[in-house]
C-alpha cells in the first residue's frame, strides 16, 4: 500500500480518478471513474458511473448511457478533446472509445483492463472516419490499484446481481479478481467502509489483503 499512497502522491490526476471510482461504489453505481486533463497536467473534467443512480443526479444518471467516461465527456460542454488526455480505472467499453473517437480525445489513461474489448480500437482504425482519431492508449500498470480497479464494478455485481456471474472474458482475465469481489461483498468490508464513509485510498489499504489471500495479487 505504500507504493499506491506514494504513486497518488506523485500522480493527482490519478487519485482524482480513483476518487471518482470510490464515490461512484459508494453511491450504489458501478465503481468506475474518470477525470479529463489538459497538456499542463490541469483537471477539466470530472464524471463517474451512475449507471444505478437516480436519474438527474448527474449530467448523465440512471441509464446505462451514464459511464464514467461520458459523464466526464460532458463536462466538457461544447469543448471537443483536443489535446485532452482522458484517464479512467477501467479501459473504456465501445461506447465511451467511439463518443472520444468522434470528439478527438488524442491520449487514455486506463488502469484495469477491459478484455470483452480487446482489438477494439484496431477495429474502429478500420473506418475512414476513424483512422486519424484513434487515442494512444496505455495502461496505468500499478498491480494493487489495477487489480482495485477491476474490482470494485466485478463487486457491484456481486450484489446487483446475484447469481450472475460477469461475462467470460472478465473470468478468464480476473478470475482471481472476481473471488476477491466475492469476499469482499460476503465479508461485509465494502459495506463497513462505506457505513464509516472511508476515503478512497483507506478503501484501496483495506481491499489490498483481500486481492492478496484470493490470488489477485
């Protein structure tokens, strides 16, 4: 842990976007969050999932159009991406890559990866509207908060949906990842952390030994 509390010290913009994570988890939604930073390294944008919370709540509330990319997207108002650099905890789904992709966001920053997406942007590099407009993608590479990343939306459906297992490519990626979100759900930790309204990166120290006992990390 002390490395991500070091890596946050060093990387704002990140801690900004794990933030937006954590209030996304902590209001019922997905745990997903991302900021939008200009080339001085200034934050213009903020959004999170709010794929389950209420509707009007946010810029975009209570559809499953309410990714955390796109409610940072629209704060942007009328802006386009241009020399914007979008950072988010999980790798952006079509949805949010092709809505970039139109308004030219040059550079992403994910931490977990998306595996249901692999080969998407080669895909849509493949249309002529696209072929300039795909973003430099790299991945953020800190194991601990890639692996907290991952997390936190395999636990929201834990227990959004019971039962119900994420899609196979999730599985055969994070399998280890997914019986942490089990644990952490079971165990209740999730819910005392956010019963006692723990800031993020207390959130991050409490879920690290239970990635670490389940093979996650």
């Amino acid at each position: 842990m002390d490395d991500a509390r070091a890596f946050f010290e060093s990387e704002p913009i990140w801690e900004a976007a794990f933030h937006q994570a954590w209030d996304s988890w902590r209001s019922g939604s997905l745990g997903i969050g991302s900021v939008v930073a200009d080339a001085e390294g200034r934050i213009v944008a903020r959004g999170r999932n709010r794929v389950l919370e209420r509707a009007g709540s946010g810029r975009i509330a209570g559809t499953l159009l309410a990714h955390a990319e796109m409610n940072a997207l629209a704060d942007l108002d009328l802006a386009t991406g241009e020399g914007l650099c979008v950072y988010t905890t999980v790798e952006p789904c079509i949805m949010c890559l092709a809505t970039m992709v139109a308004v030219r966001v040059p550079r992403v920053r994910y931490a977990a990866k998306d595996p249901v997406f692999d080969g998407l942007a080669g895909a849509l590099a493949a249309h002529p509207f696209c072929v300039d407009r795909i973003p430099e993608t790299t991945a953020l590479g800190v194991p601990v908060l890639c692996s907290v990343a991952a997390l936190w939306p395999m636990a929201s459906r834990v227990w959004a949906r019971p039962g119900h297992p994420p899609r196979a490519e999730w599985l055969g990626s994070n399998g280890p990842i997914w019986d942490a979100a089990q644990d952490a759900v079971a165990s209740g930790i999730l819910s005392q952390l956010v019963d006692s309204a723990a800031g993020m990166i207390d959130a991050v120290e409490a879920l690290e030994p239970v990635l670490r006992r389940n093979g996650a990390l």
